[in-house]
C-alpha cells in the first residue's frame, strides 16, 4: 500500500518531465500490479426457464470453485421472476450491468469479456462490439452453433478460447473454418450447478405431498417449439410453431406415460410431474397427468407452478432419477451424480448430443427414431429398479465433466493473467 501511495503521489511531478506520458502510463501499470482482474460476463438470457438461469449460477459456482478471484460485472438479459434474489443471496458483490451508461463503463473498466453458455451463440454482437471498441481479450464457454456466419467464425477465430458444450457444434464450426487452436468441447456451464440450492424449500414440499428421498424419479414434459405467447402478452402467436407442438405433442409423451404407470404399478416408486419452463406447467397436466389411469395418479405429484433453479436442484438430489425432454434439469442431475435420461427430437438444436460427449449415449434417446423410441420405457424403468447401477453411470459421466471443467478454468485463469500483468 506504501508503494502504491508513493507512485501515486508523484504523479504530478513526473507529468511535467520528458517523455511524461511513457513514464505514466509504467507507473500506473505498476500502481494496478496485483490487483484483482475485472470480468464481464454475459449471460442471464431467459428466467422463465430454470435452464437459462442455471447457465450463470453454473458459471458463478465454477469461478468460485476454480479459485478465480475476480471483480464480476454480470450483463444480463433478465433476472425476472426471483432470479435477482438467487443473484443477491449467494453473490451479492455481483455488479449487474444493464443500461447504456453501466455497459459503456463496464466496456472501459473491465479486462476481460466472457460470453456464456446458451443456443446458437447468443449475443455474439456483444462480443464483436467488445473487440472492435475494445481491443480487449474475450472467451466463448459452452456454446451451440445453430448457423454459421462468416463474422461468427472471425469472433469464434479471435477468442481467447472458444469451447462448445456439443462436439457436433465444434465439428461444424471446424468445417466452416475454425483454427482456433484454444478449442474444443466444453460443458454447458450450467454443469457447475451444484452448491446454489433451497433444500428448506425442497423439504416442504416433499412433505406436503408424501415423496421421500431415493423413492420417486422427476418427469418434466415438453412441447417442441415453447409457445412463449402463452405466458407472455408481448410475444405475438406463431401459427407455424403451434400446429406443430399439437402435431406432436401427444406422442412425445406417449412413452414417459407409459413409464410413469409402470414405475407406479411395479416398482412402487413415485413420479413428480413438473417444469424447466413455465410453459411446460399446463402441458404437464394436459399430456400427463389428465391421461393417467386413476389407480396410477394416486402415486404421482404434479407441481402446478414454476420454481427456481436453487429448489429445483435441491429435489432433484433427493430423487431416484430423472426422465423427459428437457435438457438443462438433467445437467444439474449429472453434476450431482443423479441419473437423468434426455428425449430429443429433429425440431431442438444440438444441445442434446452432448450426452454422447460425457459418456450417456444409453441415455439419449430421438423422438423421431423409431429405434430409440421403443427403448425409452424399459431405459427409465431400468433407472427405477436398479438405482445403484444408475448413480454408478451418472457418477462416470460427471467425472468426465469435472475434467472438461477444470479445462475451461484453467483457459479462462491463463487468459486473466495476461490481461491484467
């Protein structure tokens, strides 16, 4: 503190000598040796879907785990429906940025820009924004390509790094001129969910409706194109996308019908019907519970409103296991050894394929192969009659991220260290 007191000090005197701007701007590096590095993260796309919001508490987590002590400025999209509140309670030195005036100062302040986990690059404009205003480093974490853009390439090719959370997504990006030599498949970050849980909240719930922990697997339904105009007044109807959820929508969960009744009639487990997003809420009791036999909803809970990330996960560590076609719930189970099967189908972007990438190609299943359709019911009774051997697959599997995640930290901590020497 005496140095830096020092060499600030003499500031004024060293601006009149000759070559006083070298001189000062050497002595401001040496003043701002040591200090903490400042990140802006770009993140928080969505807060309807416990999904979306699990990609920045998974990063926060990983940075915290990983030892990277750093000043945060978190450029979010939204933290609508209590996400602030999980943003307040566990990091509360978090700095968001969200007007102009927060981002421009952020732009000025910070040293190194991190673009998070997401579907399709998100922002990628921010990222070339930062660059070309900038001059400043940037990393890209966990992402899928779903179009290939020539600018998208260059941002790709300028990185730090760049990691995709699916190696088709890195494949795709090699073909279309990735050279990037910092590159590769790198989990989805909302893999880092593990600590950030509301176990009172769990526990309450598990009470009021009978569940115990190791006895009932979670389900959680999907349309194939979320019908975001369902639950919001400034998203327009699209006629496209809803004939195809109808379309579809009945077979898509005809399968985990059939396996909630026979976990219920044979193994004498229990099954909680509930959401990643708030959408899935209604669709959950049309497609699910609405068309069970009566003998078989006796032992099924269906939760009729949305939660959050921190309770999600907090049940989903006292299941069994966990099935249906989402994709993010099933990546907070991994991370916590549960087992998590994933349904995916043609009209959904790579994101799925990344089951194959840990090591759980049993476990992913097409919607639109006849093949693995038919191997759906038997897979997640499998689950339900052999818990053991599930945990040990899923024990594998996180193992195998646990490595990929040190990778991506140890990226992000040698790209810190050169913006800040």
């Amino acid at each position: 503190m005496q140095r830096r007191t020092f060499l600030q000090s003499s500031a004024a005197a060293l601006a009149a000598a000759p070559f006083a701007g070298t001189l000062l701007s050497s002595l401001a590096r040496a003043a701002d040796a040591g200090r903490k590095p400042k990140i802006l993260v770009r993140n928080g796309w969505q807060s309807i879907n416990i999904g979306d919001i699990a990609h920045w508490i998974g990063l926060f987590e990983l940075l915290d785990k990983h030892g990277i002590d750093a000043e945060i400025r978190f450029w979010y999209g939204t933290l609508a429906d209590g996400a602030d509140g999980i943003l307040k309670k566990h990091w509360p030195r978090v700095q968001t940025v969200k007007s102009k005036a927060e981002i421009d100062a952020a732009f000025k302040e910070c040293d190194f820009y991190l673009s998070g986990s997401g579907s399709g690059f998100p922002a990628a404009n921010d990222v070339r924004r930062w660059h070309q205003e900038t001059g400043k480093p940037y990393g890209v974490m966990g992402v899928t390509l779903t179009g290939i853009l020539p600018e998208i390439m260059e941002t790709l090719n300028m990185a730090d790094f760049a990691y995709f959370r699916d190696s088709e997504s890195y494949k795709l990006a090699i073909v279309h001129g990735l050279t990037n030599p910092k590159s590769g498949f790198g989990p989805d970050t909302a893999f880092g969910v593990v600590k950030t849980r509301d176990d009172a909240a769990a526990e309450k719930f598990m009470k009021e409706h009978g569940l115990e922990t190791g006895k009932f697997l979670v389900m959680i339904p999907r349309y194939r194109q979320t019908p975001h105009w369902t639950i919001s007044k400034t998203r327009e109807f699209e006629e496209a996308k809803h004939r195809r959820n109808e379309e579809k929508k009945d077979y898509d969960h005809r399968p985990h019908r059939e396996a909630i009744t026979r976990i219920v009639r044979e193994t004498g487990m229990k099954v909680l019907v509930t959401c990643e997003d708030k959408t899935q809420i209604a669709l959950g009791k049309e497609m699910i519970m609405d068309l069970l036999p009566d003998d078989v909803k006796k032992g099924v809970v269906y939760r009729d409103h949305y939660w959050l990330t921190d309770e999600a996960l907090s049940m989903y560590v006292r299941s069994a296991g966990l099935f249906g076609n989402e994709m993010h719930s099933p990546i907070m189970c991994i991370s916590s050894g549960i087992p998590a099967i994933v349904c995916r189908h043609d009209d959904q972007t790579k994101k799925g394929l990344m089951w194959r990438d840990i090591g759980l190609d049993e476990w992913l299943f097409d919607l639109d192969n006849a093949e693995d359709y038919a191997r759906i019911v038997p897979s997640v009774l499998a689950v339900a009659k052999d818990p053991a051997a599930a945990k040990a697959k899923a024990e594998k599997a996180r193992e195998i991220v646990l490595a990929k995640q040190k990778m991506e930290m140890d990226s992000l901590k040698a790209s810190l260290a050169k913006a800040v020497k």
